[in-house]
C-alpha cells in the first residue's frame, strides 16, 4: 500500500474521476450559474455521455464518468441539504 500523501490522493482521485479534483469542482461551481442547467442537468449529461462510452466499448472511461455523475450528486446534496 502507497503511504498517504497529497500527491498518492491525487493520483488516486485522478484514477477514480478521469481529471483532477479542481477540475471537477470548477464544473460543478460553473453549472450552479443561471441558466447552466444546475447540478441534475450536469450529471444527467455526465451519465449520457458515460452510455455512450458504453455503447463504443470504452469501459474505464465510463467508469469514470459514473464516478463523476456520483460526485455531482453528492455535491449537489450537499449544497441543498448540507
């Protein structure tokens, strides 16, 4: 097992969603803005786009767009209820 650093968490997150955390957040913050759509819209398309990764044979890359769907949700959640 890697020791727990900065970077082996980046790493790690990097592998899990397909981009770097500050990424994801961005997205997410720019799809709160009026007239974006809001967080549903976002990971409505984060999971068609995942569908069609399917459809094409690219499994990891659909992994990942799941993961990135998942965190949507839970961010959205969190800005509503938490």
């Amino acid at each position: 097992m890697l020791p727990d650093t900065q970077h082996n968490r980046e790493q790690a997150f990097e592998h899990m969603y397909g981009m770097p955390k500050e990424w994801l957040d961005e997205l997410v913050e720019d799809w709160q803005e009026p007239l974006m759509g809001g967080l549903t819209m976002l990971a409505m398309s984060i999971l068609s786009d995942a569908q069609e990764c399917i459809a094409v044979g690219r499994h990891e890359t659909a992994r990942q767009y799941i993961n990135r769907a998942k965190y949507v949700i839970k961010q959205q959640a969190t800005i509503c209820c938490g």
